[in-house]
C-alpha cells in the first residue's frame, strides 16, 4: 500500500512539474547569467558599486566564463585578461 501511495504522488508530482520545467530551466539559466555579469562588470568596464564584495565570488565565476559568453552570442570572451578559447 505505502509503496503503491509513494507511486502516485510520484505520478502525480511529475504531471504537474513536467509543463515547467523548461520555464524554470530557462528562468534559473537567466539568473546566473545576470549574476555572472554582475560578478565580471568591473572586469568589463562598468562601474560596480558592490565590487568590493563581488570580487570574493571571482573565481567561482571563472571556470563558467566560457558557457557565458558563447550563452550570450560572443565568439570570445569579452575579459582582455581571460582567454578561455
């Protein structure tokens, strides 16, 4: 019987998650673009009044440079001072 219930709800979890999933998908993509380039604006020219704190987060970024900017369009990087291709 418990095995049967933890099916269903399963079952059912999945029928009402699936239509969203591609939104939340696309929603959470979007969401660590912006915060990629709130980490890298000071790196790209634009003022950044939380650099101060931004700067700690520098290399949890860096390793995901590369799927950013190919993400946005960018044949290279826009950063002079990485060359991720």
């Amino acid at each position: 019987m418990r095995g049967t219930l933890s099916a269903f709800s399963a079952g059912l979890r999945e029928f009402y998650e699936a239509p969203y999933r591609r939104t939340l998908a696309r929603a959470h993509r979007d969401e660590d673009d912006l915060f990629t380039l709130v980490v890298l604006a000071e790196a790209l020219g634009v003022p950044n009044p939380a650099s101060y704190y931004t700067v700690e987060m520098l290399p949890l970024v860096a390793d995901r440079v590369h799927e950013w900017h190919t993400r946005l369009g960018m044949d290279r990087s826009p950063l002079d001072h990485v060359s991720c291709c």
